[in-house]
C-alpha cells in the first residue's frame, strides 16, 4: 500500500502541541481546522518516527507550522487515560472523515491504527505571534490563531490539553521567566505587565508588577520610546541574554 507508512512511527504514541502567541492584550493558541469530517478542530500534533526522539519529533512538528527553529519548547504533561481516543465522542467522525478523504491511502488497517488508544505527550511553545507564517499540514484546511477562552470544542481532548499547558505556563512564568517569549525584542513594562494579566487573567497594580519584574535584574533598560512626546514616552526594555 502506498501513502501512509505507520511502520515508520512508534505505535500508540503521538505528541500534541498547544502553541501559545499573544496579541492585543489576548493570550492565543494555534488551532487547526481539519480538512476531513464537519467542523473538526485540533491542536497541531503528528507522530513520533521510528529514528527520532521525543523532543526532535516536537521540534519538527512545530517548525513545519510555524516556520520558526529554536522555539521555546516545555514537555508539560503526558495524557494517558485507558478510554483516550477509543472513548472519544469524535473518533466515528474521524474515522468515517479518514476513509472518505482518501480511501485508497486510508484503509481500514490504518485508520484502526490511527483511531486506537494512543499517549499523548503534550507540550507547549512560546512564539512571537508576529513572526510565525502558519503552515497548514496535509489534512488540514487553516491554522487559526484563537483567543484562549474563546477556543471551540476540539477533538478528543484536546480542549483539556490546553487547560492543563495554560495552568504549566502560569506555574513557569515566573519560576523560569518565560513569558519574555511571547513579547517582541524590545517592549515597554506596560506591554510585560498586560502580558501577565493576559496570562492570568487579573490585573496587577503597576507600582508592585514593576518593582518586583526589575527586581528580578532580567531586563536591560534601552532608551524611550518614541511617542512624539519623550519627555512622557515610556522606557523600552530588552531580555538580558
């Protein structure tokens, strides 16, 4: 049979990334719609090779989406439950969806392959939303960026998967000073403090947010913005590397 080899994957194992970005005061994630069933939305994901590990599957996969190498990548979590996928609501949609996109690739050995119980190793990605040219895989129709509490029920559970990388991105941010990841190379402290209220959705009062952010003696101050008016234009600020 040609097409789709699953000899070349390890079997019942996959990686699913939940790809956060942020843009306008809104945490996002990357979501998929998929080319084949009725309104089927995943987050991006693939297999594992037979000849590559882990953490170079999750690379390889985000980097065919985003375009982006050297993405700030975290292994969160590893979903497991002995009904996933082969208890799941939607696993007749994509199996009935597989067979009628591409009946000669799709057989019924390897869509019994691809809709049996399969671990997931979940991780999540931080990227400057402005620099990622979303590129769409072979099954799917557009990547959509979406706001995290505005995400549609997607297949299987990947609504959970997000849930539980956006509760590990707010445990890290601070421990391991992540979030300058989602922000531009230069970025005034109002943008680092609208981005933790994004991230954890409450405000923080500026006074105590900056004290403690320059506390940290992570950022070097840059010169003022310029507003047209310098004398009031905020400080730019960049990531000590």
């Amino acid at each position: 049979m040609s097409g789709f080899q699953k000899e070349n994957y390890i079997p019942q194992l996959s990686i699913d990334c939940v790809i956060f970005g942020y843009k306008n005061n809104e945490l996002k994630v990357l979501i998929s719609k998929l080319r084949y069933g009725k309104e089927l939305w995943s987050l991006p994901g693939g297999y594992i090779l037979q000849t590559e590990s882990i953490d170079e599957a999750a690379s390889r996969i985000l980097k065919d989406r985003t375009g982006l190498d050297n993405i700030y990548l975290e292994q969160f979590k590893a979903f497991g439950g002995k009904d996933r996928i082969i208890g799941s609501e939607f696993r007749e949609l994509v199996r009935e969806g597989l067979h009628n996109f591409d009946p000669n690739r799709f057989d019924d050995e390897v869509i019994d392959w691809v809709t049996s119980r399969f671990v997931c190793i979940g991780y999540y990605a931080l990227v400057d939303l402005n620099k990622v040219e979303p590129r769409i895989g072979e099954f799917e129709e557009f990547l959509k960026w979406v706001s995290v509490g505005e995400l549609p029920k997607m297949t299987h559970d990947h609504n959970e998967i997000v849930a539980a990388a956006h509760k590990a991105l707010r445990q890290n941010l601070d421990e391991k000073l992540i979030g300058f990841n989602l922000l531009p190379e230069e970025f005034t402290m109002r943008e680092v403090k609208e981005l933790y209220e994004a991230v954890y959705d409450r405000e923080f009062p500026m006074n105590n947010f900056q004290k403690k952010i320059l506390g940290l003696n992570v950022l070097e101050r840059l010169g003022k913005k310029f507003t047209g008016a310098q004398n009031r234009a905020p400080y730019l600020y960049r990531f000590k590397r």
